[in-house]
C-alpha cells in the first residue's frame, strides 16, 4: 500500500482544521459496498500521474515551468479566493493563473500539456466549468476531479462498464478464481454505442424525461439487470437512396408555446426500395430570424443536401397556401433546377379548411345576392348573426364548460336521459372548435347533435340558477352593492331554441361533404389507394358539384316559412364556392394533377368526359364556356412532361459504340458508310417511337373496374406493367406518389406539442429535433446499422467545426474592421459638429454686436432728434456759466484739513 504524499498530509490537517471529514485516500470499502470492494482492489499508484495535488496557497503561485516565451501573450496574475471567502477553486492545482494580454481577461493555462508542449488548453477563468471538463477529459495527464483523481470506472463513461468490472474484482475478493476468458467475456458483455442507442430509443418513444437516467433508483435498476442491449440505428440516407421514385417533400412552420422555439418539420413522401409507400419525417431545423421563404428554403436545402437528395432526386412540394412558401419554393427552384410553378403544389385540406370556415362565417360581400343599397344593412345584420346568433350561442355554451363542476353536471344529465332510454350510458365531452385544425367545427357541430338533450339540460340548469340569484339579489335591495357582472351570451339569448338547433343540423349538412373529403384527402394508403394526388381533381369536382345542389337547393327556399334555414346560407354557400373554384383554377399552374388523374388505371378517362363541353352549348349564342380549353391545355402540358422523361430516359440509355475499324477507300466504302448510318437511323426512330407511342398503347387500352383490387391500388398496378411500359410506369410511380395534403407535418407538430408539454420548455433545440426525428426514423423498422457513416459524419463535423472557426475569424477581422471605420467616422461627425457649433456661437456673439450697435446707434438719433425745452435750455445755460466761471477764475486752493468726520469742511465750488 502507496503512502499518501505530501500534499496529501496538508489536505488532512486542513479538514481537521476546519472539522471537515476527511477524505478519502486508500479508496477503503465500507461495510456493505460491493462498488467499493471493487474499487479496493484497484491499484492506488494511479494517483502518482497526477502532479501537485495539493491546494495550499504556495502551490498555487508556483510558476516554474511555465515556459513565457513560447506565451508571450499570457503574463502572472494573483488568483483571489472566491466570494464567499473559501479556498481557492480546485483547477489551479493543475494549472496557472494567467493575464491575457490580448484579450484583456483572466485566463487558466494547463501544466500538463504546456509541459509536454501539447496544444495550449488555456481557458477563461471568469467560470471553471470548461477549465474542470478539460482537466475530466480520460486521457494521458488528466483524469481530475474536484476531490481527486477520477475513478476508472468513471473515466469509462457509464455505469454497466463499472459493473462488469467490479463483478470480476467480487468474484476475485470473495476467493473465487476467475480465468482470463471469463473475465474478458464479462467485460465485453456490454457496449457503450449499443447501450446509448438502446437508451435513446426507449426516452424517445416512451417521451421519457431526461432526468430519469440520473436518478439513484434509475442507476439502481441498471445496476441488478444484465448488461446486454441491442441498438436500433439506421442511415436514413442509404434508405432515400434506394428508394424507387422521386422524394417528395412537404414542410410548415410550428412555434412553441409561447414562442420559445420556432422549426421547419420537413417531411419526405417516396416509395422505398420494397414497393411501399413511405412517409417520414426527415429533420426538424430551427428556424432563425424571420420566416420569410429565404430561410425557410435555405433550412430544407440543408437538410435535403445533408441526406444525400440531389437534383436529379428530388420531387415535388407539398405546402400550404401561405405567400412564403411561394418565395421557398422559388429559392429552392434555383438550388435544386426545376420549375417553381410546376412544382409548387397546394395542401388541399387547408384549402377545403378555409373553404368550410367561409360557409359559416362568410365575409365577403361580393357573395351576398342583395341590392347594392342593403350590402351595409346586410353586413351589419350577418356581424351581428355570427355573434348572437345559434352558433355564438352553442361556441358560448362550450366554452362555459371548462370546470369539473361543469363537466360532472353534463356528465349526469347524459347519465339521466340513458336511463330515461333504457340504455347504457356512454359519456362523452363536448368537442371545442379549433380554427387551424380540420374539420373541427363539423366535429364540434355533430357531437353538440349527439347531445342535444344534455345541453337543453344544462342551459336549463344554469338559467335556473341564475334566476335565482338574480332573485335573491333583488331581496336584498341593496342599492350601494357593486353591480353584478354580466351574464354570458347563453344566458342573456335564453338558451337554444328549436330553429336553432335546426340551423346547427343544417350547418351539419352543409360542412359534410368537406369533411368527407378532408378524410379522403389526409389518410396515406400503402399503395395509393388514398391520400394521393390522383384524388384532388376527382374531389374537387364532386365537391363543387354538391355546392351547386346546396345552392340550387337554398334557393328554392320560402324564407318567410317558419320553419326556413337561416337566409344567409345561401351567402355562405355562395362564397364558399367561389373560393374552391378560385384554388382549383390554380391547379393549372401545375399539370402533375391532370397528369396524376389520367395516370390512374381506372379515371384515365374520366377527365375527357368530365370536362368536355357539353353538346348542346352553342359557343355564338352562349358565349364561351367555362370549361372551354380546360382539357386542351391541361393535355399539352401533360404531353410536355412526357416528352422531357421520355428524353431522359433516352439520354440515360444511351450508350457510346465501340469504333469500328476504318474502311478501305471506295466507292463501296460510301454506300457501306450509307447503309449502316440508314440503319442505325431507322433503328434510333423505331426506339423513339416505341417509346413515344408507350401511353398511347395504353391509353388504348379498357380502363380498370372501381371495384378491381390493382384500381383500388394503382401503385401495385404500375409495377406489375413496369415490364410493359418500362418508362411510363416509372413516370407514373413518381407522380401517384406524390401526396395530396401536408398531413405529416401536422402530426409532426401534435406529437411535438405533446413531447414538450409544460415540463421540457428548457430543452435545446437541437436535442429536441433529434429526438422528434429518431421517434420517426424509428417507425421505418428497415435500417441498418453502420459504423463508416459514423466515421464519415464525424469528419464531416471536424471539416465544418474547421470551417466555422475560420468564418468565425474572418467575420471578427470584419467586425474590427467595420468598428475601426465606424469609429473613424463617429470622430469626423464630431470634428464636424464642433466646428459647426464653433462657427454658431461666432455667428451668435457677432449676432449680439451688431445688435448692441444698432441700439446704440438708435438711441443717439433719438436724443439728437428731441425737440429743446425750457428745462433743457436752463441746463444748456447753467452748464455754461459753470464752463466759463472754470475758465475764468483761478485754480481752486486745496482744501483745508479737517476732522475724521469731514465736517465743517469748505469745498470746492464745483464739488457743491
């Protein structure tokens, strides 16, 4: 057993100065700790790598070693004892305190690699963590704590590493004999990578907090378990790579509560290498600065490049109608060679939300059919309708629910009126409506219906009571008590009347068809059936068809029927309509939705039918009809899209021929020359048109049933007839691939409000998208495992870490550069102002002269002007008298002496 050094000793008479306990030397085991035993076996002669342990004053303002010329920069300081008066901080037992003579800052060098001329490691002193972290760091020197060495077991970074260790020196202590094979099979029963990546999967998907690992009960159980684990980490760019259509994108803003974060969840749509469609999330950046379409595409552009996805790879946009995305969408038609408008697609549930919110609360006058002298009447009747009317009523009584006594009242009046049926009581809760989520107000509109009797019920209730508050009030009479607040709207309107509730089931039937669509367009089928492009033109169709019966429907209405829907339906109806025909004529922008449509097994058709001008129009006695050119224009484009994948398919098969040896000369050589260029001529034009003539051989062909498997199914049908019409089943996979709602970025965004709850508001915004981003690359359950892309990313973030520093320098040298040009201008403005103030306090003073002047100039010329009175002539005389008595009489004697006092004295005739 070493003996404790010198240092040591200080350290043991300085806690028994201060009644301290003493620390601990021989790392001793106590009764009952197994983790100590095993510690006691370990060799103590690691503590002699650690120079200068102690912490006496004198050790501390030992400067020998410290080598001044290879640190010109650096120079002594005296290091003071903290605020609090203790001891010196436990860095400095290592290392130096320094003067930064540039920077002008305390700094900490370390002894052990400037002694061994290692890299300097000299930090700031202001705080020791960055200091302390070097000095832990687990390599050759270091290894130091604030109470000494660090235990090896520490050092390794985890606890199972401790534990299969320690399980060996037990066996050892207890006299069992442990081979070398044993032992190494112990210690290489567990690894680290595998037991980090199994405990990132379990606090990802269980939205376990972070703080559990540090728990003594957590460390507990980890400690009476085996240490085996298996990872689950896969390279998602290896999965992009193979995957057999173009990667598809669609991305939306989120903001945290309270507006603490701010992302981009970007989400990828392809098929993957096994023929299923795939939806992911690809990363979650944090969006810096404003959200305008700059950094929003500049975010996605990191994150596309960062997985692999090039030009050649990347597909269409998915987005909501906000105008930055159109700005993104531009920025990235620039980064990556495309189109903007042709790829540039719209979230047709957004739409078909917006278009429902404007049947019912409709605010745009263009849709009201009334004389241009009843718009300002008509609006003012339609504020007022939405505020007081059937459906402020109901939102009021929702809201109003919001207590437990509240929700237990509706609980029992559900429970009452099942009993009062016969039936089981199913409890269910009012559904609040929610602008920004679909179909939220038809939710809350059927569930209201589902409940009608509980909620008559309820308004009942609260009526009741509030009479008889409203009662006791009035008996009390007493006139200085505060007036009573005022009751809520349900109460003031009574409650819901019959026609009410019949408006409610209208505005049921009215939203119904959205919300059906909404369903259809926001699932995602395995193989197309749903969600997908090919739907949007179909649906919109049949949407606008059923708005036209409503509309036909409401106005054949008699209003002045009691028992009539509300008349300003129709309005809604009205706009709701001309806002879906606005977004579905900007469908032209972008073919792949006719291309979509007509690439399906069993609607290829049905645009033909569908748009055609009917037969009966007679375009000179009706004009041109509206879906006059739909189909021609939509064709054409679509037979451009063609035609270019035809080209790059036929560039991309293209392959060089080997030379052939060189002709003799002749005339045969020529005609030979002639014939073969002929030949490979008419070769090139048959491939051409082979491959020009593969849609129409299949448009020729009898469209799919609806009830046929491959139609409900169109991604498996084109590649089952990939062998037919190679390129055009390609074509056709990229395009039905492409989704027809941003649907996965919402659910990023729920499942993300959810993880961050109200307890993790302090988390970093890089640890959130990490674990948002494995939770979903969880869900892809075909990844692999790959330690080269380790290596590679790590060299990738030491090539970036380089680059950021030099940036880093460059853009400091710039900042003193623009602050020495800043400087030099703020001292020219005030050499400026100087002079200027200099020259208008010369201007001022010459200013005051000149007025002096004029005044006195003025004043002589009013005395000179005055007209001469007697008062002034007796003046003039005496004046005189006296000027000549001076000049005639002689000089005055001087005058006598006199008293102190001055009496008596004789003066002068002119001192008289």
């Amino acid at each position: 057993m070493s003996t404790p050094s010198n240092s040591g000793l200080r350290r043991l008479v300085e806690c028994d100065k201060r009644n301290s306990p003493l620390p601990s030397l021989s790392n001793a085991p106590t009764v009952g700790d197994t983790a100590s035993e095993a510690q006691a076996d370990e060799p103590l002669a690691v503590q002699a790598d650690f120079p200068n342990d102690g912490d006496d004053d004198d050790d501390d303002d030992n400067y020998d070693g410290l080598d001044f010329k290879r640190v010109p920069y650096l120079e002594r300081r005296q290091v003071e004892r903290n605020s609090r008066g203790g001891p010196k901080s436990w860095i400095y037992r290592h290392g130096w305190a320094v003067w930064h003579r540039k920077y002008k800052k305390n700094y900490w060098l370390c002894r052990y690699c400037h002694q061994r001329r290692k890299q300097e490691a000299c930090y700031e002193a202001d705080s020791t963590t960055n200091a302390g972290r070097h000095l832990s760091s687990n390599k050759p020197g270091h290894s130091h704590g604030p109470n000494g060495p660090v235990p090896i077991a520490s050092r390794e970074g985890n606890i199972m590493g401790a534990l299969a260790k320690s399980q060996v020196y037990i066996m050892r202590s207890k006299g069992i004999e442990v081979s070398q094979e044993v032992a190494n099979e112990i210690a290489a029963s567990f690894s680290t990578s595998r037991f980090q990546d199994a405990l990132k999967d379990w606090v990802v998907a269980d939205n376990q907090s972070l703080r559990v690992i540090e728990t003594p009960q957590f460390r507990a159980m980890i400690a009476a378990v085996s240490p085996l684990a298996e990872a689950l980490l896969w390279p998602v760019a290896n999965y992009l790579r193979e995957a057999r259509s173009l990667i598809h994108v669609s991305f939306d803003n989120w903001t945290s509560t309270g507006g603490q974060y701010a992302f981009t969840g970007l989400c990828v749509h392809y098929l993957n290498s096994e023929g299923k469609l795939v939806d992911h999330l690809l990363g979650l950046p944090e969006l810096h600065g404003a959200h305008t379409g700059n950094n929003i595409a500049a975010a996605a552009t990191t994150i596309l490049r960062l997985f692999g996805v090039d030009n050649a790879r990347v597909g269409y946009f998915v987005l909501d109608n906000a105008s930055n995305n159109d700005t993104a969408v531009e920025s990235l038609a620039e980064e990556f060679g495309f189109i903007a408008s042709e790829r540039r697609l719209r979230c047709c549930c957004h739409i078909l939300n917006l278009s429902a919110q404007l049947v019912i609360w409709g605010k745009d006058r263009s849709a009201y059919e009334n004389e241009a002298a009843h718009l300002e009447e008509e609006e003012k009747y339609m504020d007022e309708w939405r505020k007081y009317g059937p459906v402020g009523v109901l939102f009021d009584v929702i809201a109003s629910i919001c207590t437990p006594q509240t929700r237990q009242l509706l609980e029992r009046l559900q429970c009452e009126e099942a009993e009062s049926l016969g039936v089981t009581p199913h409890i269910r809760q009012l559904v609040k409506p929610v602008k920004t989520r679909w179909n939220s107000y038809f939710n809350t509109f059927v569930r209201a219906a589902e409940l009608h009797g509980p909620i008559d019920g309820y308004i009942e209730c609260k009526l009741e009571e509030h009479s008889a508050a409203t009662a006791t009030s009035r008996r009390r009479k007493n006139r200085e008590q505060l007036p009573a607040a005022q009751p809520r709207l349900y109460i003031r309107e009574g409650g819901l009347n019959g026609k009410d509730w019949a408006t409610i089931t209208e505005y049921i039937r009215l939203l119904e068809p959205f919300a059906e669509a909404t369903r259809l367009l926001e699932g995602r089928g395995r193989h197309g059936r749903h969600g997908a492009i090919w739907e949007v033109l179909v649906t919109f169709e049949w949407l606008l068809d059923q708005l036209e019966a409503l509309k036909d429907r409401l106005k054949d209405v008699n209003y002045e029927d009691l028992d009539a829907p509300e008349d300003h339906l129709i309005t809604n109806v009205n706009l709701a309509h001309c806002k879906l025909a606005e977004y579905y004529a900007k469908f032209d922008n972008a073919p792949v939705y006719y291309t979509a449509t007509i690439l399906h097994p069993h609607y290829k058709h049905h645009l033909s039918a569908l748009w055609k001008v009917p037969d009966t129009h007679v375009t000179a006695r009706d004009g041109v009809h509206y879906r006059d050119g739909w189909l021609d224009n939509n064709h054409r484009a679509f037979l451009r899209m063609w035609q270019g994948r035809k080209d790059s398919a036929a560039t991309s098969a293209h392959t060089v021929t080997p030379p052939r040896k060189k002709p003799r000369l002749g005339i045969s050589t020529s005609r030979s020359a002639f014939l073969q260029s002929s030949i490979e001529q008419s070769t090139r034009q048959l491939e051409a048109s082979l491959a020009e003539d593969e849609y129409e051989i299949w448009k020729r062909q009898p469209a799919l049933a609806e009830e046929d498997w491959l139609s409900l199914n169109p991604l498996l049908y084109w590649e089952s007839v990939a062998g037919q019409f190679p390129i055009l089943s390609k074509f056709a996979i990229d395009v039905l691939t492409i989704p027809a709602a941003a649907a996965d970025c919402e659910r990023t965004f729920s499942e993300l409000g959810d993880m961050l709850g109200t307890r993790r508001l302090h988390m970093k915004p890089e640890l959130i998208s990490a674990l948002q981003s494995l939770k979903s690359w969880k869900r892809l359950a075909t990844l692999e495992v790959v330690r080269e892309r380790d290596k590679i990313e790590e060299k990738l973030q030491k090539a970036q870490a380089k680059k950021q520093r030099e940036e880093v320098q460059l853009q400091r040298q710039v900042k003193l550069e623009e602050k020495r040009v800043e400087r030099q201008r703020l001292k020219e403005i005030r050499e400026l102002e100087r002079a200027e103030k200099a020259a208008e306090r010369a201007r001022k003073v010459e200013a005051q002269h000149q007025k002096k002047a004029t005044q006195q100039a003025q004043q002589r010329k009013r005395k000179a002007s005055r007209a001469p009175s007697s008062k002034n002539k007796r003046q003039k005389r005496a004046m005189e008298d006296r000027a000549r008595d001076r000049v005639a009489s002689p000089p005055s004697p001087p005058p006598p002496k006199t008293t102190s006092r001055g009496r008596n004295v004789n003066l002068p005739q002119k001192f008289r």
